[in-house]
C-alpha cells in the first residue's frame, strides 16, 4: 500500500508538473505573439539596491549580464532595459549573428554619475560590457542620468488631459498600452494614409508614422495591427487585440470607440458613366438611382444614414463597387475622390461630378481620427483627443502629409475663432506665379488646371492660332475630371512673361535646351525651374543652363493628351505626376512644390530617385512608341495585335535590361504586365510619337527607342530591336501609311506562319542569330512593301464588312 500511494503521488505530481509547463508555455507563447519580448524593462527599487534582482525567464544573455554588471557596478535607483533587435534583425552589420541579442536601450539612474559628462557616463557603462561586445552585442544606445536629473524628466511625465486632471505616464500606459507594448490597428483599404510599406512588408504613410509618434510619447514600443478594411478594424473593438485604432470616425463606431477629432478629413464625391442625367450631387439622392459603395467605410456609414430616396448597394471591395458601375447594375459610384480619379479611366466617358458629400460645413469630408476602447477609461481618450490637436496645431500632421506625397489630397481641420480648416498644399494663402514654356498637349493640361485652382498662368508657344485663340476665347480642356474653359496669359515670346515661381519646361526634348536658356530669366530668386520631358537626357540638357540647386525633373504618366485644335486639348486619362530632385534625395523644397501641384488637383509623387521613375516611364514609351507610330496603330490596336505586341514587347525587354545593367532598381518584377497595365490604361489614344508622325512633324525616336541601343552599347550589351525601329522611323519616306511588324524571338511554327503570311522570297528576309529569329537590315524596305499591302486588304476588308451589314440592315 504504501509503494501504490508513493506511486500515486508521483504520477499526481508529474500530471501536475505537465499541466504547470503546459500552461507557462501557453502564458509565454500569448505575451511573446503580443509583443511583450520587445520591450524588457526593469524598475529597480527608488534606493540603491543591496541585492540583485533574478531576470525573468524571457530574458536572454546579454540582457542578464547588462543587468547584474550595471547592477552591481553602478547600484542604479533606475535600470530600465529595452532589447530592440528585432527591429535590426537582416540588417548588414549583424548579417550572420550567432546571437539573437544585438541591440539595447538602456536607461540607468544612478548617483554614481554625479559630476561626471555625458560621454564619460556612456563610456563608464560600455567599458562594463567589454565581453558582451565582443560576444556579439552591435549597439547600445545609453540614456545616463543622475536622480536630480531624472527627477525633473519625472516632472515632465506627468500630462494634463482634461478639467485640469493630472495623469502620470505610467498610468496612461497601463490604460493604453497593457501589454507593454502600444498595438495600433491600421485600416489597409485607405490608400491615401497607408502608401506603401517597407523591406519588411510593414504598412507605411501618414496613419503609421502617426501611431508612432503616439507611441514615443508614450514612451512604449509599436506594433502596428493592420486590417484590409475599416469594417473589420472597427468591429475588432472588444476583441482587445488592439489599443488604437486610426479609422473613420462615425456615429455608428462612436458607441464602442472613443476618439479624437479628426487628424485629417479626406473629399469623396460620385462617379457617374457617360450615359447618366445626373449633373450635382444633390441629384444623386433621387428614386430609381443605385449608388455602389465598399462596405463598411465611412462614407459608406454615411450614405447609410444620410440617403433617403436613392438605394446603396454596398459590397466587400472598391474593385467590386466599380465592377457594378461598369457592369450597369449601378447608376453612380461613391469613393474617396483619389480613387475616382483612376476609376474614371475604367469607365468611358464617365464624369466625377464636382463638389463633395456628407456635412454641411465642409461637404463630405471622411473624417479620420485616433480612437480606444471606451472601456480604457476617460484618461486614456482624453490623452489622445490633447495629442492629436496638439500634432495637427505644430504642423507634425502637416508634415507626414508632404512626407508621403499625399499633400493637397487631405484636409487638416484646424480649430480656430473662425473653426477654419486648411488644405495641406502651399505654404500661404496667397496664389503663386506660373510659367510654362511649351503649350503642347501636356503644357496644356498643367496650364488649365494652374489656372483652374486660381494661379497667374503665363503660356509660350511658337504656335501662332494656338496663342490667338487662348488670348481670345481662353483654354478649353476636356477630359475625365470635366469640360472647362479658363483663362490664360499666353504670348509667342518668352520676354513677355514677368518672373514666376514655377518654370515649367514642356517642351519636346529637341527643344528642352533652349528653353532651359530662356528659363533662369523668367525664375524668381527662390523659384524652381521643373523639366517634364519624354525619354532620357533630360537631366543632362537642363544642367547645361540651370543650377542643380534651382532644377528638378518631372514625369507625366498615363495621360493621353492630345490636340483637339488650337486653344482646346484632351486628356484621356489622369494618373499621375512624379516629381523629384536631380539629387538623389527629395528635400523639404519638393515637397513643397508637390504639395502646389496637388492642390489644383494632380496626383502627385514625390520620388526619392527620380532615375527609376524616368526609366520606367521610359519603358512604357519604348514598349508603345515606337510600333504605334510605324504601324499607325492606337496603343489598344497595337496591343490586340499579337504580332505589333511582339515587337513592342521586345522594344520593352531591351530597354528593361539596359536599365537593370546600369544599376536602375525597377519597381516591377514582371516587365509584360507592367507595361500591359500602363497600356490598359490609355487603349483609345496615340502615343505623342505616333501623333508626330501622323502629323510628319519630327518626333522623339532618338531619345525614346533610339536612345535604348547607345545605352546599350555602354553596357556591353546590344539592342537589335530598338535598333531597328528607330532606324525604320528615321528613314525617309516612312509615315502614317506605312505597317511595319517586326518578327524578333519567334518560336520555329511562328516563323513558319510567319513566312505563309509574308511569303518572303527564299526567306531572305530573316536569319537565326543566336536562337532568335531577327531582321536583315537590307530586308527592311521589302518587308515595309508587303505589310502595307497586309494593311490596305485588311483596312478593305473591314470597309466592305461594314458595307455588306449596312446592306443586310
């Protein structure tokens, strides 16, 4: 019996032992998923301590041996150690660490450093962790202090939140931060907030960087909680996995969630097809109409609760609102204005009407704010509410907008005697000046919507009945944010135009260098000079003339502009202008002169290496440039050709292989789809190239798709393809009746029907080169030939198909 009891004790003690393991282990795993490894600190007792305190079981090492030395060397009234090498793990300096512990802040208080300077303090504590340096810790960052010193930083960590009521630091954190760490839930679906995100696939932008700064003030780590849409961030309220929440703020999420006032206000309007009555958007509120939303959003809330008459279909993505759009099974799409302007591309004709929805004060303004859980208690929200108001008052909100790029597209609301809000665009109120030589299509565009926002516009052209009709009857724009018509300082002389604030060279690049000439005459003293060109050596051509400290480079991507005829030009589309400096870094003067551009209306980058963006523009003008001005083709046509894409493609492929020779780190990974959905997105139009040649005016070939074989050359590398449309176009005689499709990497039963098709006599117009398949250069003309009779039977075939159905009708 008593063998059987012993054995029974033994066994209930093992199951328990199991049981207590199985449980601490559950215990670790939740606090490390929680963050709680992150941020190792230890308070030591206020007086100097006379026994050392045993490291919990998380810590490791180093942390251990950081403890008990400067424990023991320093007795410390406070020791508070941070291990942060999570935050630097991949990181060049500790590639290859045998140890996981390679960086720490460290906060030591100790009467020790009593009439000792800074560095001597640092050096006192580094001098204690020789052999831990030497076992692989990489970094320590030191904050050494005397309890005198420490005392008055202790003063400061008291915070006034509201009536007057004083709360400590410490006990927001416990509110705000439980788990040690500040976990802030991120709406993902919201573009203009989240612009991208980093190495380490994190979310980036303006709502990121703002739970940050929360979190510094707070004195705790980050982790950020991202959610794909604000419904489920929202409705993540009482799951406790996270402690703020940057979201919309709506009535209906108020009953749970606390928050601040807004930080930013975003504009959302409609979008309605071509085919539609509606006009304003008070007309939209009307029987029979059917608005498409996202879900869950808050303009979504909004519509809800606010649309009486019309119905909202409300679905789980803004990809599937547009799809009802399109579709016919809505008559209007409501989204935030930004999103609109790329949507409008997907529907032909369509219009974003003007003006916004929602409140009377400011129509419909998407008002994001800082919330947490009402159950956090009142300290907490009231914490938040003061932070907020007091980052939108420094300008801190002010400057993560020009940081990100999204200046102009958000409203900061500005409480005041008169509660006026601002846009985050120039830095007065008053307009700037702005001259444009070169009024081109594009010069145009930038021209009307300068003027547009209020701006003194000055426009030189060499075009004589272009000039005289801006001077007489204004500047008529079409396109898909409208039809206007504005007025316009417009001469044929560039001596005409007082000096501006903005210089913008729209020029061809033939023609960049001398109007780089002309441009420091026309600039005030602090203005800026920008080059929006075409192809490469732009960078080049301005330098000639233009102080690298006054110039800056420009793309214009995906519009689709052309001349209607003198005094009027289209733009098919409206995606985006990158801007950048023609240094490497962006600097606080582009972001100022991206926030002007964004305030009259263009979505605009501010591009850290403007090199990349001008290769990849490049790209895209090579792919459709070139095939689309020999062939005559619209970049939709060229596209739908299987054998013009070829050609293209190859254009594309070669020019994508010169760059990533020349070190250019492409922001694409698969070169076919890139372009493919640049041409998606300006299917109806000719490339300017194409227009230049159908007009037979002399066009950009030589800094577009004859620019790519000499780069080539550079690299030891050849560009055969490019080669030979550029020649083909450089030829005399080659013009808008001429079809050109080159054959280059066929497969052996391409060549084969290739060669039905063209019947080439012997084959003498193809060789095998390495495995390709690829033009003669004494073929070209007998090639040009046939393919135009290709074109004329297929073109008479189309005509008598359109002829025999009139018939039959």
């Amino acid at each position: 019996m008593q063998v059987t009891s012993r054995g029974s004790c033994a066994a209930l003690l093992t199951a328990g032992l199991a049981s207590a393991v199985l449980i601490w282990w559950s215990w670790r795993a939740r606090r490390k998923a929680e963050g709680d490894e992150a941020v190792q600190a230890v308070s030591v007792p206020k007086q100097p301590v006379s026994r050392r305190a045993e490291p919990g079981p998380t810590r490791g090492p180093i942390a251990t041996a950081i403890h008990t030395k400067v424990s023991s060397a320093l007795q410390p009234s406070e020791l508070r150690i941070h291990d942060d090498s999570a935050a630097h793990r991949g990181h060049a300096g500790v590639a290859g660490a045998q140890i996981p512990e390679t960086h720490f802040k460290v906060e030591v208080v100790s009467a020790a450093f009593e009439g000792i300077r800074k560095l001597e303090r640092q050096r006192k504590v580094q001098d204690l962790l020789k052999e831990e340096f030497a076992a692989g810790l990489h970094a320590l960052e030191l904050t050494c202090r005397t309890p005198a010193e420490h005392a008055k930083v202790r003063e400061r960590d008291w915070t006034h939140v509201k009536d007057g009521v004083m709360v400590t630091v410490d006990e927001l954190r416990r509110q705000l931060a439980p788990t040690g760490v500040l976990r802030a839930g991120i709406n993902l679906a919201n573009f203009l907030l989240v612009t991208g995100q980093s190495a380490r696939g994190a979310p980036e932008g303006v709502s990121p960087d703002l739970a940050a700064e929360i979190a510094k003030r707070l004195g705790t780590a980050l982790r950020l909680v991202p959610f794909p849409n604000p419904k489920d961030l929202g409705d993540a309220v009482d799951e406790g996995c996270w402690d703020i929440a940057l979201i919309g703020a709506e009535p209906q999420r108020e009953e749970k969630i606390a928050f601040s006032k807004p930080y930013v206000e975003i504009p959302a309007t409609y979008l309605v097809p071509s085919n539609s009555k509606l006009r304003s958007i008070e007309e939209v509120d009307s029987p029979t109409v059917r608005i498409a939303c996202m879900g869950g959003t808050a303009f979504g809330l909004w519509l809800d609760k606010n649309i009486c008459r019309a119905s909202v279909i409300k679905v789980d993505s803004m990809d599937a609102a547009l799809k009802l759009l399109v579709d016919g099974q809505a008559d209007v799409l409501a989204n935030l204005r930004e999103r609109l302007l790329s949507d409008v591309l997907h529907v032909p004709g369509g219009r974003i009407l003007e003006g916004h929805f929602m409140t009377a004060a400011l129509p419909q303004l998407v008002k994001q704010a800082v919330g947490t859980s009402k159950r956090r208690g009142t300290h907490a929200a009231a914490f938040l509410a003061e932070t907020v108001e007091e980052l939108k008052a420094n300008g801190f909100v002010e400057s993560l907008i020009a940081k990100h790029g999204v200046g102009g597209k958000l409203v900061v609301p500005i409480e005041g005697p008169e509660t006026k809000r601002r846009r985050t665009d120039v830095a007065s109120d008053g307009k700037g000046s702005i001259a444009i030589l070169g009024c081109g299509a594009m010069g145009c565009v930038y021209a009307a919507f300068f003027a547009r926002a209020g701006h003194e516009v000055w426009v030189v052209d060499v075009w004589p009945e272009h000039i005289s009709k801006m001077r007489e009857e204004g500047l008529r724009l079409q396109g898909p944010t409208g039809d206007f018509t504005v007025r316009v300082n417009a001469t044929l002389s560039a001596y005409d135009v007082p000096r501006s604030d903005l210089v913008i060279i729209a020029t061809k690049m033939r023609d960049l260098e001398s109007a780089a000439q002309l441009a420091p005459k026309l600039t005030k003293e602090d203005g800026v000079i920008l080059s929006i060109q075409n192809g490469l050596g732009a960078a080049e051509r301005l330098l000639k003339h233009v102080d690298a400290g006054r110039g800056m480079l420009g793309i214009a991507s995906n519009f689709g502009a052309c001349m209607r005829g003198p005094g009027h030009a289209e733009h098919k589309s409206m995606n985006r202008i990158i801007l950048g400096e023609l240094g490497e870094k962006a600097t606080e003067r582009l972001q100022k002169v991206s926030c002007i551009w964004s305030s009259v209306g263009f979505n605009v980058e501010a591009a850290s290496d403007i090199q990349q963006k001008i290769w990849e523009k490049l790209i895209c003008n090579v792919f459709v440039g070139g095939t689309c001005a020999i062939t005559d083709f619209k970049v939709g046509e060229m596209v739908d050709n299987p054998f013009a894409k070829q050609v293209a493609v190859a254009c594309a492929k070669e020019a994508y292989e010169v760059g990533k020779s020349k070190g250019i780190k492409f922001g694409f990974e698969d070169l076919e789809e890139f372009v493919d959905k640049f041409a998606s997105t300006v299917r109806d139009t000719y490339p300017s190239m194409a227009q230049d040649h159908r007009k037979r005016q002399t066009s950009e070939v030589d800094v577009i798709n004859g620019a790519i074989p000499p780069e080539a050359a550079k690299q030891g590398l050849a560009a055969p393809v490019n080669d030979t449309v550029a020649s083909l176009l450089r030829e005399q005689g080659l013009g808008c009746d001429n079809m050109t499709l080159l054959v280059v990497e066929l497969q052996p039963s391409q060549r084969s029907q290739m060669r039905q098709l063209w019947t080439f006599p012997h084959g003498s117009a193809v060789h095998r080169a390495g495995g390709k398949v690829t033009m003669t250069p004494s073929s070209r003309r007998r090639v040009v030939m046939q393919l135009q009779n290709v074109k004329r039977s297929s073109r008479a075939k189309v005509k008598n198909a359109g002829r025999s159905k009139m018939r039959s009708s």
